[in-house]
C-alpha cells in the first residue's frame, strides 16, 4: 500500500480495527513509508521558521511517532531532544534511526494527556498529533503543554489550509472521518484520527484559554491560496508567565 516498502491493506484494516496504541504498534516497522508520515518540506519549512524565532535549548517533541521531529529539535535546539510517544512500536523505531540517543536525544514512553515532566523545555513541537485527540480533550492536552514548558517558551506545530469543497482532496478527508465516525461507532476500542475533527479559530482559543499568546508564522514553501491566505502556516504558541 502506498510503496512496495509500505503496509498491505491487510495490514492497514488489522491496525484500523485495533486500539490507537496497538494500532501505530503494528504499523510503526513500515509508518515512514505511508502518507501519514510528516512530509519533509513541511519539517524543513517549520526547522527554518524556528530558527528565526528562538533560540532555544531543550526540546520536546510531543507524540513523536518514529522520530522524524527529533531531526527538527536537534536542529534548533543547542542542548537537549527529548521524543514521547505512547507506543513502544513507533519508539523503538525513532530509537534505531536517532544517531544521539542516550546521549544528545532521550526517548520516553507516555501519554501527552500526563506528560511526565515538570517544566524543563524551551520548545516543544507536534506533527501530525492533534487528529489523535477529539476536540474536547485540547483544552487538558495544551494545559499539559503549557505545563511543560518554561516561561516564554514555545509550543510549535504547522497547520496546513483546509482543501476546497470543490476539490477531490476535501471528499477523500470528509469520507475518511466519516469512515472513522462509524468506525468508532459499532467498534472497539475506539481509533480515534480524524483529519477535519477541529477548526483553525477553535485550536487558537483554546490555545489562549490555557495561557499561550499566539503568533503565526506564513509558510511561503508552500505559496498561497487564490484569496491571499498561506497555504500552510506555523502556530508559534508563547507560554505567559
């Protein structure tokens, strides 16, 4: 499915009919070869914005998968990397392809519902992580993030621009939830990813409600749509003291 290197439909129907921890278990050998992998124009577009708005010294990479922010922090971050993840599949993987762990990079088993750490970064980033959480659970995730950061650090992630209805794009993203819903509907446990769960103003009250102050940053990598707006941007969220 997808490439040669990547997952069977087969395997790809056992993952969706599993929990989401058991399911990125099964999938993490071949998850770089999927779609659902952070492309990495979008890691390099986010690497190059960071850098003109830190620096920063210790980073956390918040669900991690197989590591593939863990190249982004150990970019822009002069001191320490540090990747979470709630499954030992996709651990195990970013553990084999990060060259620094145990020294530099430090991998840790969790849920970013209760982060295990106490204020210790300067940075932390997410990829592709918030379709992971329904909307009623931002409100306690960004309070975890909030409380893992110092004063003045940042909460970094990119949010792409919605596709049009006129688009095929937007169908396939609407059929997929919807798959999802049913999904989760008549099965458990639940696998809770969907692509259109929540809405760009939503993401940035709650970001304020739980103490950020929010800057975006225009990802030109990507141009800009017929009406003027980036196609792709950062969400820069700066902890208040």
């Amino acid at each position: 499915m997808f490439t040669p290197e990547g997952p069977s439909l087969r395997e790809l129907a056992v993952q969706a009919l599993s929990s989401v921890e058991r399911g990125y278990d099964l999938l993490a050998p071949k998850f770089d070869h999927t779609p659902f992998r952070t492309p990495d124009p979008v890691l390099d577009a986010v690497a190059r914005t960071l850098r003109r708005t830190g620096p920063f010294a210790d980073g956390l990479d918040l669900c991690c998968g197989t590591g593939a922010g863990l190249d982004v922090l150990a970019r822009v971050c002069r001191d320490s990397v540090t990747g979470v993840d709630f499954s030992a599949g996709m651990l195990d993987v970013a553990r084999k392809r990060a060259p620094d762990v145990g020294r530099r990079v430090a991998l840790v088993r969790g849920d970013a519902r209760a982060l295990p750490f106490r204020a210790a970064f300067d940075l932390v980033v997410s990829f592709g992580a918030l379709g992971h959480f329904r909307p009623d659970e931002l409100p306690a995730l960004f309070r975890q993030v909030h409380s893992v950061l110092r004063t003045g650090g940042t909460f970094a992630f990119p949010v792409l621009a919605p596709p049009r209805p006129s688009s095929a794009a937007f169908w396939m993203l609407l059929g997929f939830d919807a798959v999802m819903r049913v999904r989760n509907a008549v099965w458990r446990p639940p696998f809770v990813m969907y692509y259109r769960a929540f809405r760009f103003g939503d993401v940035l009250r709650e970001l304020e409600q739980a103490g950020f102050r929010v800057e975006l940053y225009a990802l030109p990598e990507f141009g800009r749509r017929a009406d003027g707006s980036p196609r792709a941007r950062m969400i820069a969220a700066r902890r208040l003291p």
